[in-house]
C-alpha cells in the first residue's frame, strides 16, 4: 500500500515562508495529478494547488502569487513553497497523488498531514 509523507511544516511569522514536501514510500505508474488540500478544524478540506503531469498548475485565489506548486516526476514528490504568508493560512496540509495503474484504475493516495501555524 502506497503512503504518502508530507514534511517541511511548523511556525512561521507573518510575512515569512515555509516549503512543504510530499513523498511517496514506493514506486507508482502514474501519477496524473499532484495536489495541495488543507483543512482548519469545523472546515472543510479546500484545494489550495494542482499540478498536472504535463506541469499545468491551478491555484486557489487565496493563494495566487504567493504560492508555488512544483513536482519532481523522477522522484514522485510534490512541493509547495509558501511566501507571504497570513495568519489564515493556518491549517494542517495534505498532500494528494491522483493516480492510474497498470491496469487503468483510479486510486487517490492521501498523505498524513503537516500543520502549519502562521502566528507572531
């Protein structure tokens, strides 16, 4: 069974950054899209990035221009790198791999979490 791990989380004041990374514990044939979701407690989870596995990249607009999404296909990982951030981007991250198999079957991998906490 294929786990995802995100790292990279913690403190940050306003106005500053963190990076988040997502890795996967094994090999997966196809990863079609790498995305960014969070979750503040009483919310929804909401999509904060996409990217494709041809690059193409969707943003929340809470998040345009001060967010970054990338993606290593030789590695299987996925970053988000954060600048600027505000207090109400206080929330855990979870990263999700969208994926076919072999055989053509879907299957959504989702990682643990990592909280970010924006505060002075």
């Amino acid at each position: 069974q294929v786990q995802l791990a995100e790292s990279g989380g913690g403190l940050a004041q306003p106005g500053g950054s963190l990076r988040l990374s997502c890795a996967a514990s094994e090999s997966i044939f196809r990863i079609f899209i790498m995305q960014w979701y969070r979750q503040v407690p009483g919310k929804q989870r909401e999509l904060v990035a996409s990217i494709s596995d041809s690059g193409r990249t969707i943003y929340d607009d809470s998040v345009k221009g001060r967010f970054t999404i990338s993606r290593d296909n030789d590695k299987n990982t996925v970053s988000l790198e954060m600048n600027n951030l505000k207090p109400e981007d206080t929330a855990v991250y979870y990263c999700q791999y969208k994926t076919t198999t072999r055989e053509n079957e879907t299957q959504d991998y989702w990682g643990q979490g990592a909280q970010v906490t924006v505060s002075t």
